[in-house]
C-alpha cells in the first residue's frame, strides 16, 4: 500500500474559528470489517453511518482530511427545501407526480436536519427555521419571481410562500436596491461545521468507527465484498458508499463518480461584527436572502456579521478576485459596509450535475454513491444518509429524478473548466446589463 498522503489544513473560515471543538479521530492501521465502507466524513457520510448503525449493521467512515473539511464545514450554512432546477421546470418536463414527488423530498430533508439535530442535541448548531427571502433585482426578475410562487400555490398546494413588495423587502433587508421579493418561510440557517461536528461527536458516542487522514486509495471488488485500502490500512466490507461529493478527485478510488460532476468554487467573505445600531437595522428578522441574478448572491447576518456569498471563484485556490468582488456587491447592496473590515474569506466547491439535480443509487451492486448537491446541500446532504442506508437494506426507495440511472457523465471532462468560466462569464455580463 502506498503511504504518501499530506493531510490538508482546514479553511480558514468565519465557522471554522467559531465551531465546538472535535478531538481528533484516529488514522486507520490495520485491518477492520464492516458491514458498509463510506467514504467521506461529511454530511452524506455521517448521516449514512448513522442510518445504517440504526438498522443493526456495522459502518465504517474513512475520512481524507479531517471531518467537515470539505463542503460541509464552508459552506454558508442555508437550508432550503428546493433544487437547482425548479418544481415548475420539472412539472413541464417530468409531469405533475414527479414535481409533487421532488417538492416532497425537499421538503424531506430540511425537516431530516431538524431531526438530526434533535436526535443528537447538537445545540451548537444554532439551527433556525426563520424563512427565506428572494430578493428581486430588476422588475422582470420580479415578475418571474411571483408568477413560481403564484404556480406554487396554485399547483403544490405551496400556501406559505408569500409576495414581498418594495417597502417589505426594505424591512426586511435594511437596504433599498430591490423591487420586491418573495418570502419562504420554510427555509433556515445553520451553523454547518458545529452541525457536522455534533453528528461526528455523536457517532463517535454510538461508537461508530469514524478514521480521519485516511484516505482510500483504491477501492476494488473481492469476491462478494468490497476492499478499501488506505496508506495504512485496509476495510473489508459487503458495501461501500461514495459520499465525496465535488472533492471526488482526492483520490482514483472515487474517479467513477468525479467525471459526473462539475466543481464550481463559491467564495464567502464575512464581516468585522457590527456596532448595534448598524446591526439592528441590517437583516433584523435574521432570515437569508438571495438575489435573483444569474450569478446569485446570497447573504445572511450571523452574530452581528454580515456573511456574503456567491459563485465565480475560478481554480482551485482561494481567489482574491473573487473576494473582491463580492465585497464590490455586498458594498452595493449594503453601502453603509463600505468602511467596515472583512474579518473572514473563504471559498469551497460546490457539485454541479447536468440536469441540475442530485443523484443518489448505486454504481454497482456493491457500491453506492450520493452526489451533485448543485449548491443546496446541507439539507439535501443529510436526506441522502437516510436514502443510502435504506437501499443498502434492500429497499425500493421512490427517488424521483434523483434515481442513478439518469446520472449523465460530462462530456469533453477535460474542458469542464474552461467551459465553467465562458458560461459564468456570460452570466456576468447579463446580469451587469440588467436582464
């Protein structure tokens, strides 16, 4: 076995320098047996250990890095119940029962984080379910705004969602650059690494093995099982799941899933705390919010900071280009933050698939996999264990559009970059002339 693998310094983030501290979890050595190997101590993962240690079998999560180094522990700590790809794009091209089946299993997994996080008490998670504003920049985006909510009243039974006019969005926001919006007030925010962190510490007590800085580095079939070799270890198991999402390319032993995906970095940048007058009248009703650009924003107020965020970070590093530019129009949204400090930045993938949906199922009859969260993943993330754990019994799982089978290999992979920066460009430059 090889045994050449640096472990990666955690992102230097707002969530990071405020989380619970997790002592350490061992290296793998040797050899263990389980029931089911998982690959990936995120929120796919663990949630997967902890449904499949609930029906009676024996997990084991081999982690690369350390738990929530990847996406769970950078991103902006959302929840909301929708995908990418709307419920009306999916009624159009799917039909009515297969937008109604989608609408149930978003509404699913904001409600399996609420769940979860009762299950383990995990307090720090500072789990609210305050709602969720988009805010319109312009009045077609208004006008394409009401009439999905009008739709979803109408034809998903939706009587929540509400509209928004420009004076309500003021107060709710604290800024005047929006036309209106529509409220959802389904959605939530979390602090995401204590709730990662909570699910880590929380197996960890059910003692579920959990190994960080154990990559796999090859993972093959034996027999009626599966072999995952780590640099210093080896789990022999009967199933084996993939729960790396857009960090597939660690190693070649999850290469079967990373050419399905897009990675698209999302930068974040989050404020100096806010005197209280500033903050009082910024985001007082602690809700998030997302703009309705094509190349979204979105933002939320988190202990008197402003946390602001959205994609077009490009390469695989930090990018200060793209913190700038973020702090270019969070300015322009919230002038009175001109002067104020950035206390944080960082940046993480984000899976794009090409239907814009997850996917979660089996490559084999041995391997599952769930991916390609498409920028929604923390409710979507934890759902996923509960799916995973249930085909790994056997189960037939109604998955709608997130069944495997429609999971599409890019094409071209190798041009997936330059093809990113060409559309994001084009994005850019609609939503700087105002369509």
């Amino acid at each position: 076995m090889a045994n050449a693998w640096t472990p990666m310094t955690p992102a230097a983030s707002l969530w990071a320098d405020t989380a619970e501290p997790l002592s350490a979890f061992p290296r793998l050595k040797g050899e263990q047996q389980a029931d089911v190997v998982i690959i990936g101590a995120g929120y796919t993962g663990l949630s997967a250990a902890h449904h499949i240690a609930k029906s009676g079998l024996a997990p084991i999560v081999l982690e690369a890095n350390q738990p929530g180094w990847g996406a769970s522990g950078r991103n902006g700590g959302v929840i909301t119940a929708k995908f990418r790809l709307s419920f009306r794009e999916i009624d159009a091209a799917h039909g009515r029962a297969m937008a109604r089946r989608m609408y149930e299993i978003a509404h699913e997994s904001v409600d399996m984080v609420e769940e979860l996080v009762s299950e383990f008490g995990i307090t720090g998670a500072r789990l609210t379910r305050t709602g969720q504003v988009k805010a319109a920049h312009n009045d077609a985006t208004l006008r394409a705004a009401t009439n999905e909510a009008a739709w979803m009243t109408r034809e998903m039974r939706d009587t929540e969602v509400s509209i928004l006019d420009p004076h309500q969005v003021r107060d709710e926001t604290g800024s005047s650059v929006f036309v209106g919006g529509i409220l959802n007030p389904g959605s939530g925010g979390i602090h995401p690494l204590n709730y990662l962190r909570g699910l880590a510490r929380g197996l960890r007590q059910r003692r579920v093995p959990i190994f960080q800085e154990s990559p796999v580095l090859t993972l093959r079939r034996d027999g009626a099982g599966v072999i995952a070799e780590t640099p210093d270890g080896v789990v022999r198991a009967r199933h084996a799941i993939i729960a790396t999402n857009s960090y597939s390319d660690l190693t070649s032993a999850t290469a079967r899933v990373q050419r399905t995906l897009v990675p698209f970095r999302s930068a974040l940048i989050a404020t100096e705390k806010l005197s209280p007058n500033l903050a009082g009248s910024l985001m007082p009703t602690g809700r998030s919010y997302t703009e309705t650009k094509r190349m979204m924003r979105w933002f939320r107020k988190v202990d008197d900071r402003v946390v602001f965020g959205g994609r077009g970070a490009f390469g695989k590093q930090d990018s200060d280009s793209a913190f700038d530019a973020l702090r270019k129009a969070m300015v322009g949204i919230f002038p009175e933050l001109a002067d104020i400090p950035l206390a944080f930045k960082w940046s993480g993938l984000v899976a794009m698939t090409l239907d814009s949906v997850p996917h979660v199922g089996r490559l084999d009859d041995r391997t599952l996999y769930a991916v390609g969260y498409n920028g929604a993943g923390v409710a979507m993330s934890s759902l996923m264990g509960r799916y995973l754990a249930a085909l790994v019994r056997g189960e037939a799982v109604d998955l709608g559009l997130l069944d495997a089978d429609s999971l599409k290999i890019i094409p071209f992979y190798a041009l997936r970059a330059p093809a990113v920066r060409v559309v994001a460009g084009w994005y850019q430059f609609l939503d700087a002339a105002g369509r």
